[in-house]
C-alpha cells in the first residue's frame, strides 16, 4: 500500500530521518518515540506538507509526488498541536473542513451528523468548540479527518494530555475506523496502541530500530530477557540500548 524506501529529511545540516524504509498495509501503524525521534517529521513527508531531501514514497507502486492531489484526496490527517476555531460549533468545524476537501455540500452535512454519532458527539453539534474538553477536541479532530472517507488516516499524537477514560474511548473509536484503511498513530503512550497496533514502528533519533507487530516485539525481548514484557518494557528496552 504505502512504501517507503531510503527516506531522508534534512534540516540544514541536521538528518532528521535517515535512510528510513517502511511498507505500511491496513491496519494500524504506531510510530513511536522519543521527543524529537522524528515522528511528526515522518508525517509530514507521508502527507506531503513538507519536502523530502530524498528516498520516495510510494502509495499503490507510484510515488506520492506524481500522484498529487488525487493523493491528497485520500488522506485525513490530524496534525500535532491543532488549532481550532473556538467559536465554531462541532458542526460547524466538520462543515468547514468538508468545503475545504471540496466535497458536496449534501454530502458533508449527511457524514457531519454520522461522524459526530460514531465520535458520541451527536448531541454536541450545536455546541461551540470553546467549552470542549481536550478529549471532545481530539474526537471533533478525528470526526474532521474522516470526512471524505480517507483511505489513509494519519494522527500524530491524537492522545496527547487526555485523561486515562478519554485515552481509551479515542482508542476504541480508532481501532474501529482501522478496518479497510491505512491508519498511521503516533503516541508516547505506548499503552495506547498495544492493543490496536498491528505493526509497531520503533523510531531513535531518525532512524527505525525496529519494526513488527507488538507481539513479535514483545517475544524478542522476552527471550532476551527472560520475563513476560509489556511493550512499555519492550519501548524502553530498545530506547536504552544503542543510545
Ligand atoms: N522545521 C524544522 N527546522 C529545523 N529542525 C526541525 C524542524 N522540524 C523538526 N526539526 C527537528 O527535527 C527533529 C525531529 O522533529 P519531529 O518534530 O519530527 O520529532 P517528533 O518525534 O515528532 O517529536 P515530538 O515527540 O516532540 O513531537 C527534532 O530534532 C526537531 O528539532
Ligand atoms: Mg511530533
């Protein structure tokens, strides 16, 4: 689906992703890493909101480049730290982004009221955006990005500063939207895509250490250790090594 081959970000002189490559199927994909490791920088290649120094990405065998809009059409993307409209209802927003997607007035309003059911948000909206938690903000966000039905959903730390209730309600709604699309998470909670990641990325300082499922992460580093790892442990286990 998404192939990533020899990707490299520089900064200036600064490597911000090396040589990463990656191919990414259905399901879900959780980035991990530390503050600075490189994630949000992965995501904004995988999007196309910035300009890679080199390597490709590919979606269905065709770079992302050649492809373009119509690329860009399947993507939902919640970027970090997101400004919102505070005095726009819920409704509002999600109309807005749909006219910024370019999609029938029609039909915003008919998956505005049915993503803001799936988020449990319906009765919220009429409500302004200015009185939402941050757990409410980050469901309105997700809302957002599904409109237009992506075939690549990308969140980059959509958990952030949520509470252990609202973390696990985001969670849930997530791993629902995950069937029949590429869905791309980021998290410093590793407990958060323990249970709904179907691949782990392991991202150090712009470069991947290692990439497989929780489960086949969790057994390598049980055999090493000789104890029962969660994949906190197996986090900070390979976070320590190398560094
Ligand atoms: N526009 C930029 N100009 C210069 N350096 C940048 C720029 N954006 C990111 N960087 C640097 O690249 C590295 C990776 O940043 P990035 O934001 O991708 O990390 P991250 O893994 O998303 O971190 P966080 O967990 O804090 O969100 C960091 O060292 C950062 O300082
Ligand atoms: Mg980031």
């Amino acid at each position: 689906m998404l192939k990533i081959e020899n990707l490299v970000k520089k900064y200036g002189d600064f490597t911000a992703l090396n040589n990463v490559s990656l191919t990414i199927d259905e399901g879900v994909t959780g980035i991990l890493g530390a503050n600075g490791a490189g994630k949000s920088t992965l995501l904004n290649l995988i999007t196309d909101n910035i300009k890679r120094t080199s390597g490709s990405i590919l979606y269905n065998e065709r770079d992302i480049l050649e492809l373009g809009s119509g690329y860009r059409k399947l993507l939902g993307y919640t970027p970090q730290l997101q400004g919102m409209y505070e005095d726009f209802t819920a409704g509002q927003f999600l109309r807005y982004i749909g006219s910024l997607k370019g999609m029938k007035h029609s039909v915003v309003k008919k998956e505005t009221t049915e993503l803001l059911s799936l988020v449990g948000l319906k009765e919220y909206a009429s409500t302004k955006l200015g009185g939402f938690s941050g757990g409410m903000r980050q469901r309105v966000l997700l809302a957002a990005a599904m409109l237009d039905n992506p075939k690549i959903l990308i969140l980059d730390e959509p958990t952030a500063g949520l509470d252990p209730e609202e973390r696990i309600r985001l969670r849930n709604h997530i791993a629902e939207l995950a069937k029949d699309r590429v869905v791309i998470i980021t998290t410093h909670i590793v407990s958060d895509i323990e249970s709904i990641a179907d691949k782990v990325v392991l991202l150090k300082k712009g470069e991947i250490i290692r990439y497989a499922s929780p489960k086949e992460l969790k057994q390598e580093v049980d055999k090493v250790t000789g104890k029962r790892n969660l994949l906190e442990d197996v986090y900070l286990y390979y976070s320590e090594k190398r560094s």
